[in-house]
C-alpha cells in the first residue's frame, strides 16, 4: 500500500529528474551549435540577420508539419483571439531577440555576448510581475548580484568592448525576457504543447520576417548571399548546421521554460551562458583576461545560489499547501509572496 505508492513516487521523481537533465543537455548543446555557427556566418558572407531568422522559423514549422503529418503530435487549433494575440506576441518576440542576438556577433564575441546575456534573468523578474502577476522575494532579488555582478566584471575584463555591440545584446536580453513570460503564461496556463506553440510561432514569424527582410537586406544581396553559400561548401554545411541548432534550441527553450518556469530557465540560461562563452574560447581562440574568468566563476556561484534559494522556497509552498509540516514558515512565505 503507502510503500509501494511512496516507490512509485519515487520512481516518478527520478524519471521527472533525469528526463529534465537531458531535456537542459539538448538546450546546452544545440545553443553552443546555434551560437557557433552565428559567429561564422555573420563574419564572412552571410550577414543577413534579419533573413537568418527567417530560415530558423522556415525549418522549424517543417519539423513541426513532419512530425504532426508522422502522427507525432496531434495539430491544435489557436482557439480564440486572445490566444492568437498571445502567439504572435511571441513570435515577435522570439523574431526580434534573434535578429538582435545575431546582429551582435558582428561587433563582440561569443564569450562577451553570452556573459552580458546574464542580466536576463533581472528583466524576467520585473516583467513578470506584469505579464505573470508574480513577484519575487528579497531574497531570490539578493542573488541575482552575483549572477548580474560576475557579467558585468566579465564585460569589464573584454579586451575589446563595442558599444553598439553591446547596447544589441542588453536589448535582445530585454525582449528574450518579455518572450520567456510568454512561453510560461501559454504553456502553462493555456496548456498548448511545445511542439505546436513553435510551430504557430513560426507560421506568424515568417508572415513578418520576410517582408522586412526584402526591405531591410534587400532581395538582390539575399540572392547574391545565397549564391556565395551554395558554392562554398564550408558555409553552407554551417548555414545547415545553424538552422537546425535553431530548431533544436527553440524546441528545447519550450521545454524547458514548461519544466521549470520562466525565470529559473534564464537563471540556468546563465549556467548554459558560460559554459558556451567557455568553450567558445578554444573554439574561435578569442582573447580573455583573468577579470573575464573571475566574472564567469561568480556567475555560475550566483546561478547556483539562486537555484538552492528557489528550491527551498518551493518546497515550502508545497508544504504550506498541502498541510504536511512547514506549516509556520510556509504559511508566512505565501502571505510574504500575497
């Protein structure tokens, strides 16, 4: 009886457990991919962000009619107007915070961009107290210090430091925010599958993304562009690469962001941050300084702290609502969280 169900419990926990490690694990890896290969196209003959993103939307709704038309998933309508206004603000957002991501690469590296990218987790925080309805305690606003702080020792340590480059990466952190409430209000709230949110995502990506890709980047350069990469057989095995690491990235962001919410997914973002900014060192053979190191190390320190604070606040809300102990400390964190 109370073990056998306190076995399958278990069981459950451990399943929930590793299916989240591998669920991250694709995060990391397909991101150091995505990332990679954006730095090699925007600096040689493909700088296109704009027509990029296009390409990442473009192959993603594919995988997701090909998975749909091999009865992978099931196709689920957009239900009201709301809805439909929700998705498209996330597809916008997601556009947007691409374009600016993509764009950057032209002006700081990898390691620069991915340590600034540690303030996202500050933005989530503000705007879901909009868009969620959510506030955070003091306590979960204290660790973010380090998380913020180690990014900004990083930035300082940068050999070489770019304004624009920097002021893209701060305001794709801003909408990337605005995209990570999004995803948890639609996929936690109104229960659509990640799968079929990418896929809407994608269809009201592409209905804008194109057009102001021909206005912007100019249909004669994307054709030249394109004509370059098809002969070049390095570029366009890296142009494949990227479009299916964006796939995967964005696949995987969903899942994620379902897993464990919006704002601890941009805290373990941080995590994925360094470890990319890392091993984009030996991969690109950028310059770093002892100051970039220490501001990677007190990143990962913060993120680790944020994620033990989290923790402990959860499972006092579990407790304090299912009324199994805690009963004191739980009652007295929802009346703080009220």
């Amino acid at each position: 009886g109370a073990g056998a169900g306190a076995g399958a419990s278990k069981g459950s926990t451990k399943a929930r457990t590793l299916w989240g490690v591998l669920v991250v694990s694709l995060w990391f890896g397909s991101t150091l991919v995505l990332i990679s290969m954006n730095k090699v196209l925007m600096g040689e003959h493909f700088r296109l962000p704009i027509f990029l993103t296009f390409l990442h939307m473009v192959v993603s709704y594919v995988f997701c009619e090909f998975s749909a038309e091999m009865g992978w998933i099931q196709r689920i309508a957009i239900r009201s107007r709301a809805e439909a206004g929700k998705v498209f603000l996330l597809s916008q957002s997601l556009a947007l915070c691409v374009v600016l991501s993509v764009a950057s690469f032209r002006y700081v590296e990898v390691s620069l961009e991915q340590a600034l990218s540690a303030s996202t987790p500050v933005f989530t925080a503000l705007l879901g107290m909009v868009i969620l309805g959510r506030r955070e305690r003091t306590r979960v606003w204290l660790t973010f210090l380090p998380v913020v702080g180690g990014a900004m020792v990083t930035a300082g340590g940068e050999p070489s430091l770019h304004v624009l480059g920097v002021t893209l990466v701060f305001a794709s952190n801003i909408v990337r925010a605005t995209k990570s409430c999004m995803q948890e209000l639609l996929l936690g709230r109104d229960a659509m599958d990640s799968l079929n949110l990418l896929r809407w995502m994608s269809v009201f990506s592409m209905i804008t993304l194109i057009p102001l890709s021909l206005a912007f980047e100019g249909p004669t350069v994307i054709y030249q562009r394109l004509i370059y990469v098809y002969h070049d057989e390095r570029l366009l095995l890296a142009l494949v690469a990227n479009c299916c690491g964006a796939f995967m990235t964005n696949l995987t962001q969903f899942m994620v962001t379902e897993y464990v919410g919006a704002l601890s997914m941009q805290v373990l973002g941080n995590v994925k941050n360094v470890f990319t900014a890392v091993l984009s060192v030996f991969i690109f053979h950028n310059q770093v300084t002892a100051q970039g190191i220490l501001g990677y190390v007190i990143t990962i320190g913060g993120g680790l702290i944020y994620h033990r604070e989290k923790s402990r606040q959860d499972a006092l809300k579990a407790a304090a609502m299912s009324g199994d102990g805690g009963d004191v400390e739980g009652s007295r964190l929802l009346r703080d969280k009220a």
